[in-house]
C-alpha cells in the first residue's frame, strides 16, 4: 500500500483553475448534517475528478469545519485525491496472491511503457497508474483493473499489450 507525503501548495502540480460555484448547491445539502465530511468530500471529488486545494478552503469557510481536519480526512483514506487523474485509472493489485505471482514485473512494465512512476498520470492525460493493496480476485493473481474491468493471470507484456489496445481505441 502506498503512503505518500502531503505535497506543499507549491509542490502539487499545476491545476487548471476550478469553478467553486459547482459545490455551492452540495454545501448546502450537507452544511448543517452531522457526519457531512466525508459525503463532502466525496461529492467534491465527483465532481471534479479529485480535490482541487481551493474546494479545500471553500468547504472549511463554509462549513466551519477546520482545515487541517479537512485534509486529515483527505489524506487517511485513499478514495481521495489531491491530484488530477488520468482518463483511465490502472490499478495494479499487490495484495499477498498477486505480490507471489510477481505483481511487480506488472507494474515495472507499466512504467516503463507509460514512462511514469506509482501514482503519477502519463503526460497525455490518458493513464494514472496505481498499485493497491487487494482488488479481490485472488483466483486470477496477478491482476489488474483498468476502469473496472479486471484483467487476470497476467504477465508484464500482457499487461502492457492491454494498456496499448486502449490507446489504440482512445485515438480511433
């Protein structure tokens, strides 16, 4: 499982600038509920694709809730994201039965073929490549699941022959 440091303002990646008003009628809907961060949080996400660091400032004004609880919240679960991701997110699973079927030599080929490391998204925007800890299907080890759909039994070439159909179709 990857744990990674909360980036810095300045060391996040550029972001295109965001329209606030999107969360306005989502505020609204949960300002005053007890419990309401985290549907916040995820509803913001649905909404932009991840966390955007102003939608961060805009529900701690709005709600009252402190920011540093915000990104706590933000940072302990994975479901969240302080980046832009790709169109297609790669999840390569690195559980025990996909770790000793050699789920490393998947993830190795991926990044060699995007040219990215664990987390990051290729520079096209197509592909965001992420090692987890379990996606459940130890029977088909090693695996991995591109936007839901599960590919298993794979090898490193395979999984890179996957990846490079989907780029194929991407442009036709």
């Amino acid at each position: 499982m990857r744990v990674q440091r909360i980036p810095r303002k300045e060391d996040q990646i550029d972001q295109e600038p965001v329209d606030l008003t999107l969360m306005d009628p989502l505020i609204e809907k949960y300002r005053h509920k007890k419990g309401n961060l985290i549907p916040l949080l995820q509803k913001t996400q649905d909404i932009y694709g991840y966390l955007p660091y102003e939608s961060f400032l805009k529900l701690s004004r709005e709600t009252g809730i402190p920011l540093n609880e915000i990104y706590g919240v933000a940072t302990f679960y994975t479901q969240f994201r302080l980046n832009p991701v790709g169109k297609h997110i790669i999840k390569v699973c690195h559980g025990t039965a996909c770790h000793v079927q050699d789920a490393e030599t998947i993830t190795d080929a991926l990044q060699d073929a995007l040219k990215v490391e664990d987390g990051e998204t290729t520079d096209d925007g197509l592909f965001t490549l992420e090692s987890v800890a379990c996606l459940g299907c130890c029977s088909l080890a090693p695996v991995m699941m591109i936007d839901g759909n599960t590919y298993g039994k794979l090898t490193g070439k395979g999984a890179v022959k996957i990846v490079k159909e989907l780029k194929i179709s991407e442009r036709n």
